[in-house]
C-alpha cells in the first residue's frame, strides 16, 4: 500500500511517500524537501515556494502565505468571542 502524506505548515509544507515499509520526503526542483508555504500570481502566472517568498517584498497584493490558518480559522469549527 502507498500512502501519500501532505504537511500543510504556516511557514514550510512537504510532501512525503509512505510505500514498502519506508517514508520518503519528495524533495522540489532546487533539491529542498521543505517549501515555503507561498503563493504568488505574477505576470498571468503562478509561483510557488522559493520564488514566490523571494517576490513577495515587491509584489505583496499578489502573493499568498497564511492560507492555512485562514482555512483552519474559517472551516473549523469552534467558538469565537
């Protein structure tokens, strides 16, 4: 069985393979097995991680981060003062 496991952090996600008895984290383009956990629309495109944090000074209306939390803090459920 294949398990595929997803780390959705505020600051970093990975992403790891769980398949005969041994775990492995799936590493990105530039050999990192940790993404910053941004998102950026530049240009009629998307980045992801690296570039999308490296922009995010200069392009800040355009860029994503935090999206767990929004998501936790909108879907859970919980009491709110």
């Amino acid at each position: 069985m294949t398990v595929i496991g997803l780390d959705l952090g505020n600051t970093d996600s990975r992403v790891g393979v769980y398949e005969n008895q041994t775990f492995l984290l799936i590493a990105d383009d530039n050999g990192y097995n940790s993404t910053p956990s941004h998102v950026a629309y530049k240009n009629g495109g998307f980045l992801v991680g690296y570039p999308a944090l490296a922009q995010a000074s200069y392009n800040p209306k355009g860029t994503f981060y935090n999206v767990r939390w929004v998501l936790d803090y909108l879907l859970l459920p919980r009491y709110r003062y």
